[in-house]
C-alpha cells in the first residue's frame, strides 16, 4: 500500500475527525500543551490562553536558528489561535467564563488550587458552562496527600520508580531524554478529554478529569509497580532486552546498529548465518542463560560491518534491526519522508522548518499542520469578538 491508496477516500470538507470541538486551553510548558495538541492536530478549534509576558516554553532551548523562536514551544503550539488574559485579575476571569460559555473542552495544568483561587476551578466554570469537559494535568493529581506538591517531568520519573530502571546496570538511575512523563501525561490528558466528550454526547453530562504524571508514568510501566508491590527484583539492563538474547546495541564499523533476536525460528537463521549452526537450538531460555555467549558473537559479526550491511542483511534473513540514528540523520531518512513525518511550516518571523507532523493517519478525515504556533495575542480581537 502506498499514501494514495491509504488516503483515497480523504474528505476533503473536515481537518480531522474532531472538525467542530471547541478547546480552550490554560497551559504551560508541555503536559498541557501536548494534551491541546493532540486534539488541535485531530481538527479541534484550540484556543490557547497566555498570561501577558507569554509561558515559560516561549523561552526554553533550543532556539531555532538565527530566531527568538523555541523548537518546543513552535512544536507543540501549533494548530492554535492565542490569546492574552491576565486571570489573575477580575476583567480576564470574565473575559474567559464568556470564552467558556461556548467551549466543549478546557484544558489547564497549573499547580492544583490555583486555578480554584483564581475562581476559575471546575465548580467556576461550569457556573458557565454545565456540561463541560474540565481536564486538569499535574505531577500528583487533585487529591492524595502529596497532591499540592510542584511536580514536573523529572520529578515524576523519578518519583514513580521510572527512573530506577533506566541507564546502564552498573550506572546511576537515569531520567529519560526526552519529557517522557509530559508525553504520557499529555496523551492521557487528550484521551480523557475524548472519552469525556463521548460520555457527554450519550448522556448530556460535562465532568471532571484528572491526570497526574505519576499515575501515568505508573501504568505505562509494563506492569512493574505490581511486580515491585509483590516484591519480585528488578533489575537496570541498559541496551539490552530483559526478555530475548542476544539484543542490544552494537558496534559496526561506521556507527551502531541496535539488533536482536525474539523468537527460536529467529535465532536458527542468525546462528547459520554466524557460523555457528552447533548453536541453532538453543532456546530462548538457553540464548538467556549464555547471554554473554550469544551477544558476543553477535558484537564480532556487527563489528566486521558497516550498519548499512547490518541492516541488509537481517532484513533478508527476516530479522529485526536498525542503524541508531541521532536526530538529524533521522530528518534524512527516506522513510520519515514517505510517512510525511515532518512539515515544511513557515513560522512567525518568515523563517521555515520542518516541524513533526501528527502521527496519527486517518483515512478519512487526514490531519496535518494546517497552521505555525500563534505569536503572543495574536488572535485577541478575533476570539474576544466572536
């Protein structure tokens, strides 16, 4: 199948399946942004709402080159209107319980109780609005006892045993590179929010939903908070995979590949194919207990090759495997560009770059970045006068 078989029934009429849905959004940084995003991408009418001076993701590294403009902020701003309201004060929180009265979803992420002082919790807005979707995002949630505690990124990672599994078995406890728990927090929030629009649309009740990066983190951790509580050991395995051998990111002569072998059918193809076909019924549980054995000799064989050989040949022997890329030799692969993964956008200033498209293809209602990230304000007039 190729993209214009994939999209040949695209209607051309709707951008995404959420064409229609209202969002307003109260967020900083990345949890809360990324949850709008998602459903900015999914064709949802987002507007952002900005204290005067702008979030703190305006001015977070990297730059764009040569640009005052953030990759994060032009990333996950995108397919949004903006507008400035002080919320602390008296004529904002007016301004945005109007904005509400015709809103669908509204998304916030400030510390639990702000919002609520500023007279704009869920039992506020809903005075607005009573069948509103109201999604709050936090580092512990809106009630627990370590509910009012400032949590952000690393601190969920490290707080919900993340953390403890991550780097190398004789290294330290290692965050994630990227904002793992904003990532999953983000998505979590989005789907919640759509759930809560479905339960809204059978039954005509708006409610409450709560995402906190810990609970997140916790169930998007391949059942190991249930293995910790049952008191099984853990162990840090770096590259390697606890569940198959030999896996693991080797050397080749011109970079690294990551490869591997799940299955015993896999296994024969590759111990005939490293001379070594006395090895070729060894099970999972035998490859497991000659870890050392059998990833070493597949370490020789990367060794004598480049990574492009690498991955020829376990892709004609069937097997799984893939040059470790860093980020800019993944802009060039030839694949991202046949997903459309990256879209030319011309931002604020004049200045174009590829910005990571939605990952979510739909064959019917296509999404895409249909706009750049708003400057500051910039749509105040429009959405206060609509």
């Amino acid at each position: 199948m190729n993209s214009n078989d994939f999209f040949a029934n695209a209607r051309s009429d709707l951008d995404g399946p959420l064409h229609g849905v209202k969002v307003v959004e109260a967020t900083t940084t990345w949890a809360g942004p990324m949850a709008a995003c998602v459903l900015a991408d999914l064709g949802a009418d987002v507007v952002k709402v900005e204290l005067p001076g702008g979030e703190v993701a305006r001015r977070m590294p990297p730059l764009v080159p040569d640009s005052s403009l953030t990759v994060a902020h032009e990333t996950v701003n995108r397919n949004k209107r903006n507008l400035t309201l002080d919320l602390r004060q008296p004529a904002g929180r007016e301004a945005l319980l109007k904005l509400i009265a015709a809103t669908d979803i509204f998304i916030e992420n400030f510390r639990p109780g702000v919002l609520p002082d500023w007279g704009l919790g869920y039992d506020d807005l809903t005075q607005a609005k009573a069948d509103l979707i109201y999604v709050s995002i936090s580092g512990f949630g809106q009630f627990g006892t370590l509910s009012a505690r400032a949590g952000y990124d690393p601190l969920a990672q490290a707080y919900c045993g993340w953390a403890s599994l991550n780097g190398e078995p004789e290294g330290e406890p290692t965050k994630a590179p990227t904002w793992l728990g904003d990532d999953v927090a983000g998505l979590h929030g989005a789907l919640g929010a759509m759930a809560a629009l479905r339960h809204r649309d059978q039954t005509g009740e708006g409610q409450h939903v709560d995402v906190a990066l810990v609970d997140c983190l916790m169930f998007q951790s391949n059942g190991n908070p249930t293995a910790g509580a049952l008191g099984v050991p853990l162990e840090r395995w770096g590259n390697q995979f606890n569940l198959a051998a030999p896996s693991n990111s080797y050397a080749c002569s011109d970079g690294r590949v990551y490869a591997g072998v799940l299955l015993d059918s896999h296994w024969r193809r590759l111990a005939e194919r490293l001379g070594r076909p006395d090895l070729a019924a060894l099970t999972t549980l035998d490859r497991l207990q000659r870890r050392d054995e059998v990833d070493g000799l597949l370490a020789g064989y990367c060794a004598a090759r480049t990574t492009a050989e690498v991955v020829a040949e376990f892709g004609e022997l069937g097997l799984p495997a893939t040059r470790i890329n860093t980020y800019a030799e993944l802009a060039k692969e030839e694949h991202v560009a046949s997903r459309s993964m990256l879209t030319e956008t011309e931002l604020a200033d004049g200045r174009s770059v590829p910005l990571t498209s939605p990952p979510l293809k739909f064959s019917r209602t296509p999404t895409r970045v249909r706009t750049r990230a708003a400057r500051l304000g910039e749509h105040n007039e429009q959405v206060l006068a609509s």
